[in-house]
C-alpha cells in the first residue's frame, strides 16, 4: 500500500512538473518565428490542378520541392523567388493553395524539436525600394539564386512573399511541447520577441544527445 502511494505521489509530481515546463502558445510562436529566421530551405507544396497535371491520374495529388526562402519581412511572410515555369507556381495560378514547411536544423534529432508549415496566399513584391530589399534579403542567403533572378534571361521570375493564412507549429514531444496551429496575429507579431521576454522563467532543455556516424564494414 505504502508503494503504491508513492507511486501515485511521484507520478503527481512528474505530471506537475510537465505542465509547469509545458511550451505555451505563446512561446510556439516565438520559436516559429526564430525557426524561420534561422532557415533558409523549405519544402513548398501544391495540388495537381486539372489544367497543369501531366495526366489525369495526378490531378488531385499533392506535390512537393525543396525551394529556398528568406525571412525579409517583419510579419513572419517569408520572401520566395517564384519562377513562372515551375509546377507549384501554376498550380497557384490554376487555383492551388501553397504550403511550406520547415524544420529547425540546429538541432540533431529533428523529432524531438520544432517544425512547422505556413499555408498562405502570394503577394508579389512592389516598388523598386522593396524589390530591391528583397532581393538584397534573398540573394545574401542564397547568392546562387542571382542566375535565375529578375531580369535574367532563362526564365521568368519575380519576388513574391507568402502571406500567412494558417500556421501550424509541431514542437515534440506533446507533454511538454505546444503542437497545433497559431493565430497568425500572434506568428505575426512575435518575430521581435524572444524566450526572454516570456513571463514564466524557463529551465534549459537538457543537450540532446550527439548521433554517432553509421560505419559500413567492408
């Protein structure tokens, strides 16, 4: 009896202790927004739309690329370089959302740490001061991208930025991480906050473990 009390306490204890650390909302949303700050590659998505699927049987499905963005605005839009040709580009046009998702990088086991994606709409970047701080924004995390930049003769291309509709941020591990979607006023404006700013102090994630390299005997 005496044993199965202190179990019970201890595991009162524990669940206290989660909740305590548990990763509020509000804290979501600044690690979303350090998350798109510190990445650079993303995923975007679309669907097949009947005038762009190559045959009729991919009409409907989801496709997805790797595509490089940047993080040049203050409201969490990450700035793309849309190319006309490309399939997530018509899709667009002929009707599809875009989605693209991201994870953080820094960290060596990417399940147990953030990731997100950002449904939105495009909005093509205007006025020659703007253009010009995008490209400025874009082209110093990916200077690579300056072959196929506006005004280059290989494909038609434009600075666009994706506006937030919805934002879903997976944290982890559900006990102790926030997982679900974000009001976007709150993504919106906490891209100039930081844990620091938090209310409730914060104790430090233990280092996650280093993975070791797989050897291949011969």
């Amino acid at each position: 009896m005496m044993l199965a009390r202190s179990f019970v306490a201890l595991a009162a204890a524990c669940l206290s202790a989660c909740a305590a650390q548990r990763q509020t909302m509000e804290e979501a949303a600044v690690d979303a927004r350090r998350i798109l700050a510190n990445e650079s590659e993303g995923v975007l998505l679309s669907v097949y739309q009947e005038a762009v699927a190559p045959d009729e049987e991919l009409v409907g499905a989801p496709i997805g690329i790797m595509e490089y963005f940047a993080d040049c605005s203050d409201d969490g839009s990450p700035t793309l370089l849309v190319l006309d040709i490309a399939p997530n580009t018509r899709n667009y046009k002929a009707g599809s959302k875009l989605t693209l998702t991201l994870r953080d990088h820094s960290q060596p086991n990417p399940l147990q740490h953030g990731r997100m994606y950002i449904v939105g709409s495009l909005e093509r970047v205007e006025g020659r001061k703007e253009q010009e701080r995008h490209a400025a924004c874009f082209l110093g995390k990916h200077p690579d991208s300056s072959l196929v930049a506006p005004g280059k003769d290989i494909h038609f291309s434009a600075w666009y930025t994706l506006k937030p509709e919805r934002v879903y941020y997976f944290g982890g591990f559900g006990n102790v991480k926030w997982i679900g979607f974000l009001p976007t006023d709150l993504y919106a404006s906490a891209g100039n906050k930081t844990l620091l700013d938090m209310d409730t102090p914060r104790q430090s994630a233990a280092p996650a473990p280093v993975r070791q390299p797989i050897v291949f005997q011969a």
